[in-house]
C-alpha cells in the first residue's frame, strides 16, 4: 500500500476500516487461488496484502484504544 494510501486510511472509521479488511482478505484469497492455479507468477503480491491487512489492523486497533481512552476519560 501506497503512503497516500494509507494516510487516506487514518481518516476511515472502525467500521469502514474493517469493511477494507475485508476487501484486501478477499483480494488475498483470490490471489492465492490464482497462484495456486499458475496463472500468476507474482508471489510478491501476497506478501503485500498481508502487508495491507496487518496495516489496515493497526489503525483499527489504534482508533479503538483510542475511543476507550475518550470514554474512560484517562490520558
């Protein structure tokens, strides 16, 4: 993923940042699929999207750390 990208992410909520989740695991099984079948020799491309995946659940995370803190009224 693209740093314009991904600094487009920050402003998604929780709910729209797991409906990307969502897209990106999808995108993944297909690419396995495919790769499986031989018909994409780009392997890199997986490790990218797990990338994405592992990056679209540090923000989830992140913002709901961040909601808790808001509600607790600690720091």
């Amino acid at each position: 993923m693209k740093k314009q990208d991904f600094d487009g992410l920050k402003d998604l909520t929780v709910q729209e940042l797991e409906q990307k989740r969502i897209e990106i695991a999808r995108r993944l099984f297909e690419q396995r699929v495919q790769v499986r079948l031989g018909q994409v020799k780009n392997v890199r491309l997986l490790r990218n999207l797990r990338k994405d995946i592992a990056q679209v659940n540090t923000l989830i995370q992140q913002k709901r750390t961040k909601n808790q803190r808001g509600e607790n009224g600690s720091r």
